[in-house]
C-alpha cells in the first residue's frame, strides 16, 4: 500500500492542486483526508470539486462540523462561514455529513481529526505558554487507549509530526495542506509552521514495513492571498504568506 496523507485543506484549493499533482508524479493516486477541508475564506467550492476527482477517503473534522451544523446566528455572525455557505452547495452539505469521525483502513491503520474520542483536542500537542508543544507519552497513550491499530493518523494541530511510541504504535500528523498559521482562543495560542508551503505525508507499508515520508510543496500562494483578500481576512493573508501569525 502506497497513499498520500492529507489534512487542513481548508478550502485552499491552489494547494490541494499542487500536493495531488506532487503525489501523482511519485505514481500515487490513493489518498486520505483527515478533515477540516472546506472550511476558509479561499475557494470552498471549487476544493469540493477537485477532490471528486479522486480517489480519497475522508475524516470528517470540527470545522466541517461547524459548516454544516451552524445556526442562523452562528452563520450571521462569521463572514467567513457565510462565505461558504453560499459558495458551495446543498449536495456539498451533503457530501460533509458522509465523512466519519474516524476510520480503520486495512485493519492496521486508524484515522482521526482530533483525538479518537474528540475532534477538537490536539493528539499529539498540548497548549503551553500559548503555543503548542508536544504530550508526553503517558498523556498520547491515555488519549489512544482504545486503539489497537500499529499506524494512527491524526489532523487537527496543522504541525507535521511523527511519533514512535514505546509499545510499537507510530502516530503520524501530515501538518496542513492549505494552513500553516492560524491563533486560536479557546485556549489562547498560536500554531506558526514559518513557511508557506503544502505538507502532506507519503506512507508506504508493505507487511510489517513502514516507510513514511514527509513532502513539502510550493504553490500558487498569491491566489490564495488575493481570495483570503476578497474576504476581508487579513489574518489568513498574513498566514499565507509567511506560515506565521501577524
């Protein structure tokens, strides 16, 4: 088995071109997504319509929960989620409320946003001096206590991350396709990749081996820019451009 890993496309569509044209040069056309792929002030639509073109498997994650469960006061109180809505479409909707929560592939290999059991907690990271740092070992294996697969992938942090723990089990986070900065309040902190770039992850796995490869793409960025621009969000244009928070 040979699939692309990705997550936090974030309806950046410019990037999920050029991570899916990257993974289709190395002769891969099986993908993962690990959630949160609509959601943003890009091109919601049109990510939607590029990922029906392929062969993926989808999680979902909290944000695209936030889509499609949003209240008329939630929806006129964020632009942002306005935005989507009348961007995509009622069989978009549709098409979110399909992706699981989790998912075991091959018996082997489980899939989540957050954590198993909650798509709104960092697996692998931990909030700190309003930054992310990474959980000890007895904090990740308590948060997977009920998996039993070798391989778990995770979203949700946006920080490309592997784990090799004590009783074998390797923990992967592809980082984001189409955010590499974001702040966030609840609780207050800010995760900064400091650069621009796609990440998505290859995984290779034949018996018992596992070769896992960590890719980062340059893409067409200033298109992205120009519809976070259209949208009145100066922080994902920031975010954008320098993978930091303004």
């Amino acid at each position: 088995m040979k699939v692309a890993i990705l997550s936090d496309i974030h309806s950046n569509v410019y990037a999920l071109k050029a991570v899916i044209k990257d993974a289709k040069k190395r002769d891969i056309n099986k993908f993962i997504n690990l959630g949160d792929t609509l959601y943003g002030p890009i091109q919601p639509y049109k990510t939607y319509k590029l990922l029906l073109k392929h062969k993926f498997i989808h999680i979902c994650g909290n944000q695209d929960r936030q889509i499609f469960d949003a209240s008329e006061d939630e929806i006129k109180s964020n632009p942002t989620l306005e935005f989507i809505l009348d961007d995509i479409s009622q069989k978009t909707l549709e098409w979110m409320k399909t992706h699981p929560k989790t998912h075991t592939l091959k018996k082997d290999i489980f899939l989540c946003h957050g954590t198993p059991n909650d798509d709104l907690t960092y697996l692998l990271e931990k909030i700190e001096n309003e930054t992310n740092v990474l959980r000890a070992e007895k904090e990740i294996l308590e948060l997977i206590k009920d998996i039993k697969q070798k391989v778990i992938l995770c979203g949700h942090s946006h920080t490309p991350r592997m784990i090799e723990l004590s009783n074998g089990q390797i923990i992967i986070n592809p980082g984001s396709v189409g955010l590499q900065a974001y702040s966030d309040d609840i609780p207050k902190h800010k995760i900064e990749n400091h650069n621009s770039y796609a990440s998505y992850v290859i995984l290779e796995k034949k018996d018992d081996d596992i070769k896992v490869e960590f890719i980062r793409v340059p893409y067409k960025k200033e298109k992205a820019i120009k519809q976070a621009k259209k949208n009145n969000r100066k922080d994902w244009m920031y975010a954008l451009e320098f993978g930091t928070v303004n």
